[in-house]
C-alpha cells in the first residue's frame, strides 16, 4: 500500500538529516524507502529529485521528503517533475497548510537551515495532515 510507504532522499549535505528522518518514519510504522545518497561525499541534488520522481511516477510511494543544503536546491530541482508538488518548510505551520491547501506530496527541508527538532516536528504534521480540498481543488489543479 502506497500510503504507507515515504521515500526519502538527500544529497550530501542532507545526509546526515536523512538518517534522523528515516528512523523517524520507521518508528511511525512508514516502510521508510531510502533513494540515497548514502553518504558524504559530494553528489548533485537534481539526480535525487529525479529519483524521487520516479519513484513516485511508478507507484512505489505517494509521499516523500527531500533534503539538501539550503532545501532550495532540491525543491527547485522536484517541482521541475510534474509528478511532484514540493514544499518547502523551515517550520510547522507550513507543513501543515503544505498538506491542507497546496496537497504537497514531497515535504522539502534544509539541513543547513532548520534545525533537526523542528525537522522532525514538520514530518510529523505533514504526515498527519489531510488535503483540505473544497477552494483548494481547483487552485491545485490549475498546476497540472
Ligand atoms: C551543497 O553544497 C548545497 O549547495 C546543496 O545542498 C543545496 O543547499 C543547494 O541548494
């Protein structure tokens, strides 16, 4: 079942943010699929928002998260995939009005920028967040 699976993926100045995450989503009972990087070594993050979108475009997963340095980056790179709608979040309150207005499927952070407590807190209120629709189904779909 899609909705039980999140994808994550980072690049390098992500990683260690990742590793948080993906713990995070285990211990929510999400079935946590890693896209990488696996590491610190220096990579680009338009390869791993290109994974995210295929992996969302086959079904593998309806929801993920992306991290890089800044988050500018990689969700600049993720809203560049039609399949993906990704926000990025330095706080909660986006994160929750990223899921009720906008129906993001990607939540979008940067390590370099917030601080892992409120990483984490923004996961968890993306994830438990329902789309609102009504105003907001035909704004969202004028982005298709
Ligand atoms: C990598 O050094 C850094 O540029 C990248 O993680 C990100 O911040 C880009 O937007």
């Amino acid at each position: 079942m899609a909705e039980k699976r999140v994808a994550i993926a980072s690049d390098h100045a992500g990683f260690e943010f990742k590793s948080v995450l993906k713990k995070d989503l285990e211990a929510m009972g999400y079935d946590a699929i890693d896209l990488g990087t696996d590491g610190l070594d220096p990579v680009d993050y338009p390869d791993f928002a290109a994974r995210m979108a295929e992996a969302v475009a086959d079904g593998r997963v309806a929801w993920g998260v992306l991290v890089c340095g800044t988050g500018i980056g990689i969700s600049i790179a993720a809203n560049r995939h039609r399949e993906l709608r990704a926000a990025l979040c330095h706080e909660p309150v986006s994160a929750r009005l990223a899921r009720a207005h906008n129906d993001a499927n990607i939540l979008v952070l940067g390590a370099r920028i917030t601080g892992i407590e409120v990483a984490r807190d923004c996961l968890k209120i993306f994830l438990a967040t329902a789309f609102e629709g009504g105003r907001h189904e035909r704004r969202v779909a004028k982005l298709a």
